[in-house]
C-alpha cells in the first residue's frame, strides 16, 4: 500500500498517512463540535475497518474537504462575531482605546 492514501464516504474525507494513522474531516452537521480528528489504531487491521466501504479518492479530494472545512469555520467565526457585536449584553460601556508610546 502506497501511503498517504484517501478515502471518502458521504461527507467525511480521511488521509491515511501510514498504516496505523491518519486525519478526518467531517463536514456532516453532526460533527460540527468535532469536524476534524486525528485518527490512531493499535494495528492496520483497525485502520482498514475504519475505511472498510469508503471509496478511494484523490489528493485534490481530500483538500477540497479541508477548504470546505476553512470557509465553514470562517462564516461561523464571522457569524458569531456579527451575532456578538448585536447583542446588547455585550456592549461595551469602555470603548478600546488607542496608546501610542514613544
């Protein structure tokens, strides 16, 4: 087996990066406290269970996953921070002030 090698099913996407290990990216709503992992198996055999019914896909694939994975958290930084500054909970009564030392 050649290695790193690239699995896809649905919407997770794994690189294994040698026998016993690799990375996940998870973009399914379900995961989205958790939607990349790090993934360590005691022996090959659990890796292969892992990525047992997943297609073999390509480098590109997989990147594309975690571009998808970078725009996601983007918006949802951008979304939380737009969300934050709205609330009147949050305002801030000491505005951030600006100090130039010399």
């Amino acid at each position: 087996m050649i290695y790193p090698s690239y699995y896809r099913k649905g919407s997770v996407c794994i690189k294994r990066e040698d026998s016993r290990s690799g990375k996940q990216v998870d973009l399914s709503e379900s995961s989205h406290r958790n939607p990349f992992r790090l993934i360590q198996t005691n022996d090959k055999a659990g890796f292969d269970k892992i990525v047992s019914g997943m297609e073999l896909v390509s480098f590109e694939t997989y990147e594309r996953f975690l571009i998808l994975l970078h725009n996601k958290s983007r918006q949802e930084a951008r979304s939380f921070r737009e969300t934050h500054d709205q609330s009147p909970e949050y305002t801030n009564l000491f505005p951030r002030r600006d100090f130039f030392f010399e």
